[in-house]
C-alpha cells in the first residue's frame, strides 16, 4: 500500500492538536498549544464575518477589565480570568487560519479528526473497563469524558454526507459513521441528545418556520413529554447504577438548572441541583452590591462564596470564578450589559448568508441549528466559554469554508 504524504500535513496535524488537545482536560496545555497555533498561522486579512462574531466577546472581557480596576482582586485571578474569556476568541481565530491552509480537504480533515477522538475515547472506555473495572455509568464517564460536541458535529456532517459532498465509499462511510455515533453516544450526555436532534432538525430544515416544521417540532415535544412522563412514573433510584442512573439524570434534568431555591443541608437536594445554586448565589451576591455591580458586574478576578466546600473537578472549593452557566460568568463580570451583549453571539448564528450554493446553504443550517443549541449549551455548559469545548474551532473553520465558497 502506497503512503502518501499531503502538502499540508503539517497544518492538519495542528487542526487535530488543536481539537485533541482540550479532552485532556488540562487548560494550561489547552491554551498554550492554542497560542502556539495561532501564532504559526497569523494571516494579514481577516473578514467582516469574523470580526462580527468576536467584537462582543471582546467587548465582555473589556467590560470585565474597566471594571476590575475598582476591585483588589489577586493578580493570579484576573490573569487566569482574561485566559479563560480569550478562549472562544482564540478558537475562532484558529480555527478561521487553520481552514485556509486546509481547504482543499476542509470536510474530510473535520472527520478525520473526529474519527481519531473517537477511536481514542472507545480505547479509554475499554482501558477503564478491562483495566481500572469500571461498571456503573458515572465510572465510565469518570474515566473517558462527560460530554463532546465535536463528536456530534462530526457525526451529523456524517449523516448528511450527501449535502456536506463527502465522496466516501458506502463501506467507508458506514465504519467512520458507526465509530463516531458509537462514541458519541456512550458519553450517555444529556446535553449531547438536545445537541444532536438540534442540528438534526436543522439540517432537516425543520428549524425554519413552516406548517411542515411547526407540526414536527409540535410532535416531538408531545413526545417528549410522553416519554418523560413514563420515566417519572417510573420513579428511576437516585443511587442506581446503569440505565437507571441515567434515567435518573433525565428525571431530574428539567429542573437541575432552573430551581430558585436549595436546602444547602439536604445533600440530595444540593447535589442533584448544583448548577441552580451556583445560579442563585451568583445573582445574589452581585445584586447585593448595588445598581453599578448589577449593571457592570464585578470584573476580572471576581468570584462567588458557595457559603460551603465543593468537590468540583479534582479539588474541594469553596470560591469560584468559574461557573456551570455561560450567561451567569458573564453576568459576575460585565453584569446586565455583558448579557446584553452576549445575546449577540448567539444571534450572530441566526443570520443567514445569502448563496446559491447548496454546500453553503448546509453550513447556514449547522449554524442556525448551534444558535438553537447555544441557548442550551450556555445555560448548562457554559457554551464556548467551556475550558473543553472544542467548536469554537470548528465555528471558524466552518466562517472560513463558508466565504471561499462563496468568493469562488
């Protein structure tokens, strides 16, 4: 067999660096090979679009800065906080420079790269199932990972290979399409089940208004309420392991982000509805501080006292500067305004770039259905603010595909 070598092996292998990298779960190696690449492939001209989607994130984070020089927060806060809110920036600008040294095989390096996460996340789930004997569903995601958005981009463009004019053969396209969707699947993410019927629909067009569209969202709501209903009655056991622990996490999902009031004392009721109490106490203690806070937040550096300590991640804390919701972090650092301007990245998505190329028309609908989908990713995952999320990159690339297509 003939090995061939691409001209631009070396940016495809920073495409997938870049996209591996965060499922370490280490932000330090996260955003310095991001740096790294972004300073390999600086270009001199960048678009209008871009700027149009990166503008409000840079607006926040400026917010945050002005604000923070009211405040005497410790400088290894206000450091690690203009990290963490450079991210999504970052991701964009990356992955805009990387598509055009790539996009000649655009689509096939975006599968690539997510057959090769998930190949390696299934090596992982075997390696803690044949190795460290991990058998309940929190074991498995202890082990390989709680969630991938990646994954299910890929898996979708798989699925609607046809408008994405990916010229696998059958065999080809059912293997890669089975190792993704096998991956995808068994991170058993909630968050993942709405993103992947999300961008379904999209890609389905059942996102734009029409009788046709209404009737089928209607349905799938009817559904869902159905099915969740038959999981109520089923009363699933908080402890329990398997499919029942996880029809647990779906029992409870509803709820889980939007209480409005925890007994902190009663553990059940405080762990299985954490990310609403990071909620209350963020708006509590911002508002507390009057009007200014409320409207500007409290900057780079600030946190929020969970009055008690908390095992998050690999560490007991008690103050936070970090949080579940996409909409909360930004409203602790550049307040109601920050919001304000926040809502334009997501709105960003829904504006539709007019062509009459169908490959072009099919990006449209991807990032119309992530728009959707950043309502729920920012309220329980903290959208592209995630220290993991990968599609930041994904989001720039596609930015740039989109515009040489259409300047063709």
């Amino acid at each position: 067999m003939k090995i061939t070598i691409p001209n631009n092996w070396f940016h495809q292998f920073l495409f997938i660096l870049c996209i591996a990298v965060p499922y370490l779960d280490n932000f330090e190696s996260t955003i310095s090979v991001w740096s790294l690449a972004f300073v390999l492939t600086i270009q001199q001209k960048y678009s209008v679009s871009l700027f149009k989607l990166i503008i409000p994130y840079a607006l926040i984070l400026l917010i945050a800065i002005v604000v923070s020089f009211y405040y005497d927060y410790q400088k290894y806060l206000v450091i690690r906080d203009i990290t963490y809110l450079c991210k999504p920036m970052i991701g964009f600008f990356l992955g805009y420079q990387l598509c055009g040294r790539n996009f000649q095989n655009a689509f096939r390096l975006i599968v690539k790269t997510g057959v090769f996460i998930a190949v390696c996340h299934i090596l992982v789930i075997l390696n803690a199932i044949f190795i460290y004997g991990a058998r309940t569903v929190a074991d498995l995601r202890f082990f390989s990972g709680y969630f991938s958005d990646y994954e299910i981009y890929t898996f979708i463009i798989l699925l609607f290979h046809k408008q994405f004019q990916l010229d696998y053969t059958k065999k080809t396209l059912r293997i890669v399409t089975l190792i993704v969707g096998f991956s995808a699947f068994t991170y058993l993410a909630r968050t993942n089940f709405i993103q992947f019927v999300i961008l379904f629909l999209a890609l389905k067009e059942y996102l734009v208004i029409s009788k046709k569209s209404l009737s089928i969202i209607l349905s799938i709501i009817i559904t869902s309420v159905i099915a969740y209903s038959i999981i109520v009655s089923t009363n699933p056991r908080r402890n329990a392991d398997g499919l029942e622990g996880f029809l647990y996490k779906i029992k409870v999902a509803p709820m889980e982000p939007f209480k409005s009031k925890i007994n902190r004392e009663d553990y059940k009721d405080f762990n299985d509805n954490y990310r609403s109490y990071e909620n209350i106490m963020t708006v509590r203690q911002v508002t507390r501080d009057g009007l200014i806070p409320t409207i500007f937040g409290k900057g780079i550096g600030s946190q929020i006292d969970l009055k008690q300590e908390v095992w998050l991640g690999d560490m007991n804390l008690r103050f936070i500067s970090i949080l579940h919701n996409g909409f909360m972090i930004v409203f602790l650092k550049s307040g109601l305004l920050g919001i304000f301007i926040y809502l334009f990245t997501i709105i960003y998505f829904f504006r539709k770039t007019k062509s009459d190329k169908p490959l072009v028309n099919s990006i449209n609908l991807l990032f119309l259905g992530t728009g959707v989908f950043l309502f729920v990713s920012n309220w329980v995952f903290l959208g592209f603010y995630n220290l993991t999320e990968t599609k930041s990159i994904l989001i720039g690339f596609l930015i740039a595909y989109r515009e040489k297509m259409n300047n063709q």
